[in-house]
C-alpha cells in the first residue's frame, strides 16, 4: 500500500496538465498514473489544430486561456527545452448562405466580445492567405491570426516533464482495476501494481471513462468514436507552413485541413466518426471509399490538388459526449472524485487551461472559470452546450 494526496488517473494532455498544475499549486504528494506511457494513447493521435472558434462561449473562454500558455509554453513550465511545437499559421473558416453562415457571424462577434483578434476577410484576401485555395462561393470568411496548431504528444511529455521536477511520481504500465470507496467517499483506487490511498481522485481516462460508470454506477454518457485521417501530397504544390489552418463549413464533410510535414495537406471530417462499442485507440482501416470521398471534397476546393496522392492516413479516437463537449469537475454523489472526460476532439485545444481548473477543484480552491456549464447533470436537466455548427463539428 502507497498513499498521496491527490491520484490523477490518465497521462495523457489534459491529466499531464492535470498533474503539472497540481504540482504548480503547491498540492502535497502527487501521483500521475498510466496505462502505458505518457502521451501514447489518443493525445497521439491528435490533428494538434489550436484555435478559440468556438460557439460555446465557455469554449471560447477555456480556448483562449489555453492559446496564452501554448504561445509562451517553455516559459509556462520554466523548462527552456520544452516545445510545444507551436506554428503560428492562423485559422480561416468559410461559411455559404444559409444557417452556417448566420452561425459563423455570431461567433465571431462573441470571439470578438471576449478581446480575440479575429475578422471578416473578403475571399479576395483569404486567397492572398491561402493561395491554393478558393472562396468564390463563400459568402462570409473568418479570419483569427493567432491560431495555429502545435504537437499534443510533445505537450503532453513537457507537462509530465515538468510535474516530475516538482515532486509528481509519474507512473506508467500500471492500470486502475476499482475506486476504493470508504463510507461513499473515494479514499483510493486498486492497480495492477496494488493498493493505493489517495485523498481524491481526478479521473482524465478519455475513452475509457466508461469505467467510472461500473465503479460508481453513475450513468457516464460518453462513447468511442475513431475518425479517419489523411495526409495527401501534390507535385508541383504545397500546402505550406505559413498558411492557415481551414476550415470548411460548405463542404459535405465539413473538412478541415492544415499544413503537415511543410508540404501535404493533413485532411479529415467535422463529422461523427465510427462508434466503437469498446474502447480501443488501436489504428483501424481507412477504406478507399473514404479516401476517395474526401479526394473529391479537397479537389472541389483546392482545385490544384485534384490529382492528390495518398502521402500516408491514420485513425484517432474521440470520447464523446452527447453534446459533443466535456464533463469536468466532481462527480456528483461521490465525495473526492473530479473528473474530465468527453472531450469530443477539443482536449488538447483545451488542455493547459482544464488541467489548471480540475487542479483547483481538486485542492479545493476557488475556480477561475465556473465548470458549472460543463457538469454531468446538462444532461438529464436538458443545459446541453450545444455547438451551432451540428454534431461532429465545432462546438
């Protein structure tokens, strides 16, 4: 038997962070666990796109949190060798006529109403930012210059990093089996290493969130879904580093798409992926079918890229919410249990500012930002935080 203070189950980005700010807070005895290695389930599958386009406006507030720290990240966890492999490339979305577009217009001015700097380019200038690309059909363009996107796997290793030099005994290859629950309030959890005391317990376990439900019996509404990914590649074009990322809200697919590898086009849909009936991040297939579906979608807006090649596709994994956004703080009827999870595709956007406020919960300090919004009981009181954009695509 071994006793900390506060147990953080999950090493990946956002219990990294989790675990780091906990240590940052000045918290006792911390102790970070993982199932295999630190940042190697799905935070390693990430597209890395960072960006505050939310139209949750809770979202919009956790994003821009997060972009302070990821655009000054070495200094954030004074470690001058750590990177966030941040490209400062902007974010340009393009709306047609129609609902989309009367969404896209609220958003940005809510953007705007929290101090981000973002504006209406006409297609003419989303052109000059995305030259190989076309807007002749978009009747509103968005346009946030301090977007980008970053590396979640080397974000994931500096926080875990950094909560080690401050004390934090990071654990990996141990797997959680049960809450331990004393009087109804969690005193600890059951490894496949043994028995380990914890005065509370912040559960960041993604896909595998499921297993609060059958600790606690506490329904725990979230589903695997595992979204396919390309990497396409053009002779003659490129898809280069100091173009921003896109986003396309006329497409089918709702693509988005950014720079990947100086050259290819990193591609996927803003739709709801394949439901997993079982948690698993294993890569699965990308079918022919799909490559060809999204090849049409590409050449229909990037007409240079019709004859695109198959550079290279992988498959991530979302835990997914009903209303595609995350459950965060203590779990209602379980008295030293915090959770996070249900993070839709959005942890690591979010991830340096959720770390920060689960560890205040955690250590029982005031929260800068109110999780409220984000609590289990949205959904059976009916508070869903409902993207205007639909299901699968930006909240």
């Amino acid at each position: 038997m071994e006793t900390c203070d506060v147990l953080v189950i999950g090493a990946g980005v956002v219990g990294s962070s989790v675990a780091f700010h906990l240590a940052q807070l000045g918290a006792g005895r911390v102790t970070l666990l993982e199932r295999r290695q630190v940042g190697a389930g799905t935070t390693a599958q990430s597209s890395g796109i960072l960006r505050t386009h939310y139209s949750v406006p809770q979202n919009v507030e956790l994003a821009r949190r997060s972009w302070a720290v990821f655009e000054d990240f070495a200094a954030y966890v004074d470690d001058p060798q750590a990177s966030a492999g941040l490209v400062r490339s902007g974010y340009l979305i393009a709306a047609p006529p129609g609902p989309k577009r009367a969404a896209l217009q609220a958003a940005l001015a809510q953007q705007a109403a929290f101090g981000i700097p973002v504006h209406i380019v006409s297609a003419t200038e989303a052109a000059r930012l995305l030259p190989i690309a076309r807007f002749d059909e978009a009747e509103l363009i968005g346009h946030e210059p301090e977007a980008g996107h970053a590396d979640a796997y080397l974000v994931a290793t500096a926080f875990a990093r950094a909560a080690r030099r401050r004390g934090v005994r990071v654990l990996e290859g141990v797997d959680v089996r049960a809450l331990r629950l004393e009087g109804g309030r969690v005193v600890g959890v059951e490894t496949s290493q043994g028995r380990l005391d914890a005065g509370v317990v912040v559960s960041t376990q993604n896909i595998w969130a499921r297993e609060i439900e059958a600790w606690t019996g506490i329904a725990c509404p979230v589903t695997a879904e595992r979204h396919r990914v390309l990497a396409l590649e053009v002779p003659g074009a490129a898809y280069t580093p100091a173009m921003p990322v896109f986003k396309d809200l006329a497409s089918p697919g709702m693509l988005y798409a950014r720079s990947y590898g100086a050259r290819q086009m990193l591609v996927s849909e803003g739709l709801p992926g394949e439901a997993l009936s079982e948690p698993d991040d294993r890569q699965g297939d990308v079918d022919m079918d799909f490559v060809a579906d999204i090849g049409a979608q590409v050449a229909a807006r990037f007409p240079a890229w019709a004859e695109a090649g198959l550079a290279s596709s992988w498959t991530g994994v979302y835990d997914v919410t009903p209303d595609w956004n995350p459950v965060l703080g203590p779990l209602p009827g379980v008295p030293g249990l915090v959770v996070g999870y249900g993070f839709s595709g959005h942890g690591f956007k979010l991830s340096p500012a959720v770390g920060r406020l689960l560890a205040q919960v955690a250590l029982g300090l005031p929260v800068e930002v109110s999780l409220a919004p984000y609590a289990l009981e949205r959904f059976r009181a009916g508070r869903l935080l409902t993207g205007a954009y639909g299901r699968g695509a930006v909240s």
